[in-house]
C-alpha cells in the first residue's frame, strides 16, 4: 500500500484553521527558491533574519535576487556560498554588491582556486565572483559549520567531492562533483542542498549514511539524470524536492528518468519545479499545479519553503498556491540501527547468524515491538532481550528464528514498535566467518 505524503484536503483545511491563528509571534525559517531560470539561488531567511544565499544564478540574474530582497526589506547577506565554479551558480553576486548595494559579510567557497583551469580563471564572470566576493572566501570543507544563525546548523557534508567520514580522501575529477554539499537543521527540519554533485559524490554520502530522512531536497544539478542516485534518494527520503530549473533546450532538466526515481519512492514526495520545460524529448515536468512559472520566461517562478518555528509545519508557496506538509517526527529518527550482521557463520546458519543492534541515544530503549524483517517478509524479533543500554550495541543470536540473513545478499530493515521502517541494511553476498559492518 502506497501512503502519501499530502495531508488531504480537509485535514488540511483543519490544520491551517487550527494553526494559522494560534501562530506565536515567533518568525518562520524562510527559504526562497528564486526564479533564476537554468540556475541555482536559494535564499534562506532565519527567524532572528539572518541571511544565508546559496549560490547566485547567472549572470543578469542578480537583479532577481535583489528583487526578492527588496520585498524582505533586506540589505546584507549575513552569508553567501558559492556551492562550485559554475556561472550558473555565481553569476549574480558580482551584480548583488555593484548594482544594488548589498553588503556581503562572509562567503564561503569550495577553495583550490590554485588548482582551476587558465580557461576558468580568465573567464570574465568568475573574475567579477573572485573580484566581488571569492577573493576573500573561506575555504569550506567537510566538517566545517557555517555560522549563519545561532538557532541553525549548517554543515558541509561533502566538499571537492570529499565526503564527511572519508577515510582515505579522493577528490572528485569533475566540477560539478566537487560542488559543496549542506545540511541544514533548524529544530526537527532538515534540509539538504549540494548544487550539483553527480552520482560519485552522493553515493559516497549515501554509503556512509551521512544525510538521512530529510524534510526538504533541493534537487542536485536541477534535476539532471547524472544525480538523484537511487541510494542516495533512498537515505534522503525527502518530502518535498524542489528542483530549480529552466526551460533549457541543451541541459533538459529536469529528467523524466530523475522525475520518474522520485515517483518510487514510498511515501511518494511532493516535487516542485520553479519552471515548466517545453523542449521536448529527455526532459519532463511535474504536474503543471507543482510548478511555479508556467511559462518559463519571466521572474516569477520562484518557490517559497516556510518552516514555522515549532518545526511542524513545511508551507509551500509560489503564484496563488500554498501548501502544507508535516516535519517529520523525532520517532523517525531512529535511537537504534543495525551496525552489523553475521550471515554466513562458522557452523549451523539456522542457530548462529548474528544481528549486532547499536543505540545511539542516551536513553534505555525497551525492545518490546522492535523486530527485524528480509526481502522475503520474514521476522527476527528483538524482544527476547528486555532493553538495550545508552549508546551500547546488544547482540542477537538468531536461534531459530525464521527469518534468515541470506548469504548471497539481502537487504535487512529493522522496524519499531509503531511498525515503521527505521533503518535499511543491505549487503551483496557474505564470507564465512565474516561480520559485515554498516559503513
Ligand atoms: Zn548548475
């Protein structure tokens, strides 16, 4: 069975009666996908309106930028990120601080200017960007948060194409693949924006399960084919993807085969675009009511992601619609994960298969209603054990049961006691003897 994300209608209805009014005078998170065609700037307005701008758009898109600015009566960006050296991604800031006075106080950018080609660094516009702002921008690498509200986390989770937890670091050969990657967390809401990493980079992110379960993804590289790996979406399950795109005959984003990815996910999210594409064979579209400008020729496609300050409600706006979504529980982020499995052990599998359950919370949890489950529907239940300590892992010797960690691969989900599917582990084939390790 299939659950949608949408709350229906007339539950809808109730919540906005409900909610609307009783609102405190705190100020939402404010995210703007601006409307910069075949481009990415999103603009993100803190509670305390602090400003963050990630990315820029093309250049001449400045002026779309500043528009939106003007309507929020801002004047400084608290800080900018130039998520990698694209035009389409820093385009405007050069015209932001010429044209129209704003004062940029930090930026961030993925550094290695040493390292980028003469053609690059002869380019006019990414001599404005260096001249304007990137001459002065932190270099950000994983690991590093940005400060851009004291009530937000924002952290790189990936950077030159290197990853968050990466042993033994490659960087990544391609530009867009070294685009930085962010997590963004206010309260319960997590939101996930990466400019336009490639499958390389996600699925380093995706392996090591970095950025789980978020709220909101911005679409890596508008939508291209080349990104939204599977494995990646699969850890990510976002309610609602936002994909800023133009109607761009060359690039055709976004993708049918991306568009098609998000429809299999289940929950199924709610997909955004902020311009409907008219040319025809790779690209696709959203259903036209999820897409904010229509004709895909003027400004007015950009998407507003509201975020109150309880973290309850994500409201979608752009044109005349407004919708909303729930923040996803605190239960679904799950105080226990699967660390490791035995699936081929010395001796009788039947008896000795191993499941190692590790929590990482600081409470006692009780196993009661917790159990395991394969690709074939079968069940180990945990509730032998009686509860699993703070930040302990417990051991669970299969005795039995009838669910079994096949040795040629499967995929193990571990499902609590609310019967939802809290963590996924997979593996392709086993050794005798040896455990296998989530990464
Ligand atoms: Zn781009």
């Amino acid at each position: 069975m299939r659950s949608r994300v949408y709350i229906n209608p007339l539950i809808l209805a109730i919540i906005s009666f409900l909610w609307i009014p009783g609102v405190s005078a705190a100020q939402p998170l404010k995210i703007f996908h601006i409307d910069v065609e075949q481009g990415d700037a999103t603009l993100f307005v803190s509670p305390n309106n602090k400003t963050l701008l990630v990315d820029s758009g093309k250049n001449g898109h400045g002026a779309r930028i500043n528009s939106i600015l003007q309507e929020l009566q801002i004047d400084t960006i608290d800080v900018f990120v130039n998520t990698h050296y694209h035009e389409d991604h820093y385009g405007g800031v050069d015209e932001l601080v010429r044209d129209f006075n704003i004062h940029i106080r930090r930026t961030y950018d993925r550094g290695d200017k040493d390292f980028i080609s003469d053609s690059k660094r002869n380019q006019a516009s990414f001599q404005d960007y260096y001249e304007f702002v990137g001459h002065r921008a932190t270099h950000l690498t994983r690991g590093m948060s940005i400060p851009f509200d004291e009530e937000i986390d924002v952290t790189c989770i990936a950077s030159g194409g290197v990853v968050l937890g990466e042993v033994d670091p490659v960087p990544a050969v391609y530009e867009n693949d070294m685009s930085l990657a962010l997590l963004l967390q206010f309260r319960e809401f997590k939101y996930f924006i990466a400019g336009d990493i490639g499958v390389t980079t996600e699925d380093k992110i995706a392996h090591r399960d970095i950025v789980t379960s978020v709220d909101v993804y911005q679409a890596n590289h508008h939508g291209s084919h080349t990104s939204s790996s599977w494995l990646l979406l699969e850890d990510l399950r976002p309610t609602v993807v936002v994909i800023s795109n133009g109607n761009h005959a060359g690039y055709m984003h976004p993708r049918a085969t991306t568009l098609n990815k998000f429809k299999m996910l289940d929950p199924q999210p709610a997909v955004f675009q902020t311009n409907k594409y008219y040319q025809g064979r790779l690209g696709a579209n959203t259903a036209d009511e999820f897409i904010a400008d229509l004709e895909s020729v003027d400004q007015d496609g950009t998407i507003e992601v509201a975020v109150d300050n309880e973290t309850t409600i994500i409201t979608v706006r752009y044109r005349d619609q407004e919708m909303h979504f729930p923040v996803k529980r605190a239960g679904e982020k799950s105080p226990l994960k699967i660390e490791s499995l035995l699936p081929n052990p010395i001796g009788p599998d039947r008896q000795l298969e191993l499941v190692t359950i590790k929590n990482t919370s600081d409470d006692t949890i009780p196993l009661s209603g917790w159990f395991l489950r394969d690709r074939s529907g079968k069940v180990w239940t945990l509730s032998l054990e009686q509860h699993i300590e703070p930040h302990s892992t417990l051991k669970f010797i299969r005795n039995g049961m009838a669910m079994s960690l096949n040795n040629d691969g499967d995929e193990i989900i571990l499902i609590n006691p609310s019967n939802e599917v809290v963590d996924r582990f997979q593996y392709s084939g086993s050794t005798e003897g040896e455990i296998i390790f989530a990464n």
